[in-house]
C-alpha cells in the first residue's frame, strides 16, 4: 500500500509542480517497527502528506523535504529538514491506543512538513521619499523550532506492605503515602510511612518521612522498573505496658537512608499498580528494664508492599 501511494505521488509530481517528501523510519530497530506497526504509520502518514498536496517518494530517493523518526527514552521523536529549516518534536507512547499514536505522529508530521516547505515571506524596505522607491526583498533568517522540554508531571499514591526492623523483631503491617514530580524519565519522590509493633510489654509507633531520587525505566509501554535512592528521618513512638513505670511513653528520632526498586504497570490513561521493594539502615534502638529486653529495632529495615499510584 506505502509502495501504490509513493507511485501515485509521483505520477502527481510529474504533472505539477509539487514538493517531494521522504518518510524514512530506518533508524527504528526492528522491535520498535514491529511494536507500533510501522507498515501503517507509513500508509498514514504518506495518505495524509498527499491530501496536503505533496508528492511522497521513498527514503532512496532524492527528495526537497525530508521527515525521519527516532528512538528516544520519553517515545518517538520527529525531525523534517528542509533546504532551509529543521524542526524537531517529540511525542509520548504507552498513554494511549495505537492508533491515536499513528494520528498524532501523521499530524504533526504534516505541520512540521508545512512549517518547513514554506519559505519566510520577504519584508519591503520603507520607501525614500527623495528617490523613486526601490523595494529590494529581505528575507528573514530561517525559523528554529526548538524541541520543548517535556512537561513535569505530579503523581499520587497510596499502598499496604510489610516492615521487618531487624532480628529478634516480628513482621509489621506498613501504610505508605508518595508524591512523585516527574520529569521525563527521572522523578523525585517523598514519601511518608507508618509502620506499628506490637511486643508483649511493647507497643512501637514508627513514623518514617524521607526524599527520593529514581529513574523510571521502561520494559514496555506500559511496564516500567524504578530504581531509586533516598535518605529522611525515622520516628519512633513507644509505649511500655507495665503502668508501675514512671516513664511508660518515649519517642527516639533517628537518621535513615534507603535503596529501592518499583515494578509499576500502566492499567490505564491516569491509574497504575506498583510492587515496592526497600532496604533501609537506620540507627538500632533497644528497651531494656531490669536488663530484660523489652523490645529491640536493629540497623537494617526490610520493607514490602503495593499500592496504587494516580496521575496524568
């Protein structure tokens, strides 16, 4: 079908005076071809720059304006060179189905091949009123369209997991909250959790506050892996049992600093599921009474859990 529109293209160009236009997306490795169809990104796209009025030809071929498709970490990115101009944009994959990517991709296209064919208009020089006006034509430099950063983005999300604080200590349940600022592939990341112990002469309260730096890579579309680092604060509330105690209630603030890693999947335009794996070191707190260990924390922090993440 590419081939058909290519050769009707050209039967318009040797009848009409119209601009040449090569579609090449060699630069795609075969996975990524197979993956957004790029047989029909061709015929949509060739379709679309000959109702435009331009004659489509091959990538082989010599053409007036070139248009080319690359790889990039956020997608696709666009690139048309024309004898004068080059202009560049970007669009995201993985947010919707794949034929509104192909509609995206054959009408930007087609404006940049607009944007590029068309040559900037001559401006009149002011005429003399002493001498008879000479208008000479003096072209503009030609336009630069600079690629715009992708946009940052603000994520939500809450989960349920695990928290293990060390030997000696039992499993915990743990309640996260995260706000994620996304931008393109990194995101910066705070999280606040809460995570309870109950001991036979001890009930802990911990409250765990901290920043996270990660890099969202992706397995797929919808698929993604998140390494990340960060660093906060871990607080500690506990109470002691036994009401002959003077002091029966104490808190302890501690330093901490974790390595993590998510496992997100996209399920939806604005809602995905993520697994969360962390290991935390923090300084190691014990409650002791008459040399009996009532309670103990140690360096090392386990934590397990999913949740549900909302965002654009």
């Amino acid at each position: 079908m590419t081939a058909l529109l290519c050769a009707l293209s050209l039967v318009v160009l040797t009848q009409t005076p119209a601009t040449s236009v090569s579609f090449d997306l060699r630069s795609l490795s075969e996975q990524d071809y197979r993956r957004w169809d790029g047989v029909e990104l061709e015929r949509k796209v060739a379709l679309r720059l000959i109702q435009e009025g331009f004659a489509v030809v091959s990538p082989q071929s010599p053409a007036q304006l070139r248009l080319r498709v690359v790889r990039t970490p956020e997608g696709l990115g666009l690139e048309a060179t024309g004898p004068r101009q080059r202009v560049e944009q970007g669009v995201r994959v993985g947010r919707g189905s794949l034929a509104e990517l192909h509609l995206e991709v054959a009408q930007k296209l087609t404006e940049m091949t607009r944007a590029v064919a068309v040559p900037p208009e001559p401006v009149p020089a002011p005429p003399v009123p002493e001498a008879p006006p000479v208008v000479e034509s003096a072209k503009e430099p030609p336009m630069e369209v600079a690629v715009a950063p992708p946009p940052s983005t603000l994520e939500l999300g809450l989960g349920m997991g695990t928290l293990w604080r060390g030997a000696g200590s039992k499993v915990a349940p743990h309640l996260l909250l995260s706000v994620r600022r996304g931008l393109g592939s990194f995101g910066l990341d705070a999280e606040v959790g809460l995570g309870v112990a109950r001991e036979a002469a001890l009930t802990a309260y911990e409250v765990q506050g901290g920043a996270f730096l990660g890099y969202r890579l992706p397995v797929t579309e919808r698929l993604h892996l998140e390494p990340g680092v960060g660093a906060g604060l871990v607080l500690q509330v506990f109470r002691l049992e036994d009401a002959w105690v003077s002091d029966a209630t104490g808190t302890q603030v501690s330093p901490a600093g974790w390595a993590r890693m998510k496992l997100r999947w996209r399920f939806s335009e604005r809602f995905a599921a993520e697994a969360r794996a962390g290991l935390g070191l923090v300084r190691p707190v014990s409650h002791v009474r008459e040399g009996e260990t009532l309670g103990a924390r140690g360096r090392v922090r386990v934590e397990t859990g999913a949740q549900l993440s909302w965002g654009p």
